[in-house]
C-alpha cells in the first residue's frame, strides 16, 4: 500500500513469486556507485519539473500494459516489487514510476532499473504532490503514456507470474469500445514476506449498486483497458477521489462497462506498520469501519463521490442514473423516508453483516 505523507505527496500502496536476479553481483555493485551520482545530478538538472513531466528524454512508445506504480518512500520493498513485474510470463509491459517526492532512496532505485532494464522498460515522472489517490489518477490520464491496458501498481507488493496474464486473458475478450476493468482478491503478507490470509471472497457481482456503497476492488490488482483510461480522463484528471480504485469502480460499472472480480489472488499484498489502506479481514477492521460510520466519516465519501459523479452523469445508463438518484435523495430524507429509498435504491454490500452495517448508516446519518 501507499504510506500518504501529508496532503500532497504518496507513498508506498498496497502478493509469492520468486524472483530472478537481475544481474550479476559484480556488473550490478560496479554500476550503483555510477547510478548513485547520475540520479543526484539528473534531480539537480531539472529540479522544476511538474507532475506529469516525464524525466527520461525519450517517452516510451506503445506497449500492451502500462504498469502504472506510484511511489513515496517505499525504498524497503521497491526492488522485490520491481523483481516481480520483471518475472511476469506476459513481457510486453512498461513500467511508469510517478514519484510523489519521496526524501529516502525510492528515486534512486527506480532510476537504477532504468538504467538496468532500459527506457524501454521503465520511465520516471514526478507525481502531482496531492495525496495517493491524486498521484494514480494523473499517472493513468498521462497523455504521454499509451497502451492498449493499463495496471496500477503500489511499490511494496508482490505479483505472482501470471498476475498480468491473468488481466489481459479476460480484457481481451471485451470489445475494445467498451469501457471494462479486472481486479481480484490478495493474498496477505507480513512485512518479512509470511503469508498472513487471504481478502475477503466476495460472492455476489460487481454493480454500480454495489459500488456506490462499497469498493471491493484493491487498485493493487487492478488492471484496466483504454476505453476506460479515457473515462477517467473525461471525468476530470484534478478530480479530488476518495481513492483512485473506488472511483474506478464506480465509473466503470456507473456507464454499463464490463466489470470482472477474479477469485484467484495474484498479488501479495504487504501489511506492515506504514500502509495506508490496509486488509479489510478480521474484526479490527471491522470495529474500525463502525467508528467511521458513527464519525461521519462513510458520509463525507459518499458526498464526494457523488459530486464526482454529478459531472459525468450524462454517461450514466438509465438504470444506473435512477439508483443514483435514489440513493441521493435517501441522504436528505427523515428516517423513514431514508430507509424507504434505501430499499427502492437496490445497493447493497456483499455480505449480511455488511448490509446490516449500511442499514444503521442509513439510520443514524443518511449514508
């Protein structure tokens, strides 16, 4: 996961693969201390550079995937991470590293692989400095970065082999025009690499109804074609989100796109001290999201997607746009009127304890 520094920078996001050395001892000692003095330089070079600017001369060309991995701070687990892209059974990739200022070696490691893989194979860019959310969404609306897919990608996870296969195998098969999305479940891991679980196995299909209450996608598994790297760009690049995954979700599936929740976990997801976004399992977590529900804090995201998606309402199907609708009015109404638009909305979580929890939202605050 992403460790957010304050607002206005973002770190590591969000797993088990062995992964191939990527030179030799000797070759890879002999070129650090060269690439240790070319990164300072190449910073002091070009110390303004916006986000979006990219610090290679030369922009990569057009691949299949885009690995789109956001960094801040994450020198502790960005090379296994990196390791694993580069093990992928699927090779036709690029890597664009967008850094949101991190102050430890993050750079500088990304920097070395660039010049280990080539920029061919990896490209640096400076984030926008706002935030996790803010960094993804302006790496995937990168005008100078095209692909057919794009995959999100946190700093300190690791993929399994054919965690890219896997993506591309089933957005294949939905027509190019079509606006569509992969994500799955993760594999947890602890901070030395045990495995700790698994995420939640949701049941029931993915839906704009189920999105406007719930996100049951990591963007660490998410992969998406360009169809809907344009909606997102249609629906504002400078679009304040609650998290970048989530409002995916929620546009893709809102337009009638093609929306698939894969079972099978292919990334390790790293729970450690500095994540921002953590596992959902256990009931600590579930103790956490009753807090927040009594804090307000579910109703202040719902008022920020739903502002979000007042601006791209006009893509909306005609049935999406009346549960949206529906469930708008529900946060303005007395209680019984609450609960009356809540069942006519038709959202719903995906299990029973979830739904229960929105029902007291719904209650107390209006969701």
């Amino acid at each position: 996961m992403i460790n957010d520094h304050s607002t206005g920078t973002s770190s590591s996001i969000h797993g088990s693969s062995r992964v191939n050395t990527l030179v030799n001892e000797s070759h890879e000692r002999s070129i650090k201390q060269d690439f240790s003095e070319s990164a300072l330089e190449a910073v002091a070079i070009s110390p303004a550079i916006q986000a979006g600017k990219c610090c290679d001369t030369t922009l990569p060309g057009k691949f299949s995937v885009l690995v789109l991995m956001c960094t801040y701070n994450g020198q502790s687990f960005l090379e296994k991470q990196l390791e694993s892209i580069k093990s992928q059974t699927f090779t036709d990739w690029h890597v664009a590293v967008s850094d949101d200022g991190s102050q430890d070696a993050t750079w500088n490691i990304a920097n070395r692989y660039r010049y280990l893989w080539g920029e061919d194979k990896v490209s640096l860019w400076r984030g926008p400095g706002r935030g996790f959310a803010r960094n993804f969404i302006a790496n995937v609306c990168n005008k100078a970065l095209a692909a057919q897919f794009y995959a999100w990608c946190d700093q300190d996870d690791v993929w399994e082999q054919d965690k890219l296969q896997a993506a591309v195998r089933w957005l294949q098969s939905v027509p190019a025009q079509v606006p569509a999305l992969y994500f799955g479940r993760t594999e947890l891991m602890s901070q030395h690499g045990e495995a700790l679980g698994y995420s939640p196995l949701f049941r029931r299909p993915p839906s704009f109804a189920n999105a406007l209450v719930q996100n049951i996608g990591g963007g660490n598994t998410m992969v998406l074609n360009h169809a809907a790297r344009v909606l997102l760009g249609e629906a504002g690049e400078q679009r304040d989100v609650v998290s970048h995954d989530w409002w995916a979700y929620l546009l893709v599936s809102g337009v009638g796109g093609n929306v698939f929740y894969d079972p099978a976990p292919y990334v390790h997801y790293r729970q450690h001290g500095g994540n921002l976004v953590g596992s959902n399992c256990g009931w600590a977590a579930r103790i956490t999201r009753m807090r927040m529900l009594f804090q307000g804090r579910f109703r202040h995201w719902n008022a920020v997607n739903i502002a979000g998606l007042e601006t791209i309402r006009h893509r909306l199907t005609p049935e999406n746009l009346l549960i949206f609708d529906e469930f708008k009015t529900l946060r303005s109404r007395r209680l019984f009127g609450r609960l009356l638009s809540l069942r006519r909305s038709g959202v719903y979580r995906q299990t029973l304890l979830g739904n229960l929890g929105l029902l007291l939202a719904a209650a107390i605050n209006g969701v």
